[in-house]
C-alpha cells in the first residue's frame, strides 16, 4: 500500500471499521497490523490513539462474538 495511504490514518480506520461491519474483522485486524508496521517503518510513529481504540475495539468484538457462539443453545 503507497505511504500516502498508510499515513492517512482517518481513511484507514473507515477501511478497517467497514470491514468489521461487514463481518471482516480478521480483514480489519490484518489492516491495522499492516498500517502499524507501515507507520513504524516509515515515520517511526505508532498509530493514533483513536486508531488504536478502534483496533481494541474490533478484538473485543471479535472475542464476543466467538463466546457467543461457543454459548448459544
């Protein structure tokens, strides 16, 4: 992915929040993990904190959803 993308973080949370929406919250999390290693190479900078809130949200959500699951019936 072109630096300019990784760098703007604004438009990468709204990739990664509608790939969680859309049941892709492996996709989202894979997202992130590259947006993180390509901020850390390039600008030697960790992601926003709302970037980061965002990432803990979508694995809490995730964690839900399997204990959801394992617990229905």
């Amino acid at each position: 992915m072109p630096f300019l993308l990784d760098a703007h973080e604004a438009a990468q949370r709204g990739l990664m929040r509608l790939y969680a929406q859309t049941g892709r919250s492996d996709r989202a999390l894979a997202h992130y993990a590259h947006l993180r290693a390509a901020l850390d190479r390039e600008l030697d900078a960790a992601p926003e904190v709302t970037t980061q809130r965002l990432h803990q949200e979508i694995v809490a959500s995730r964690a839900l959803d399997r204990f959801l699951e394992v617990h229905r019936e």
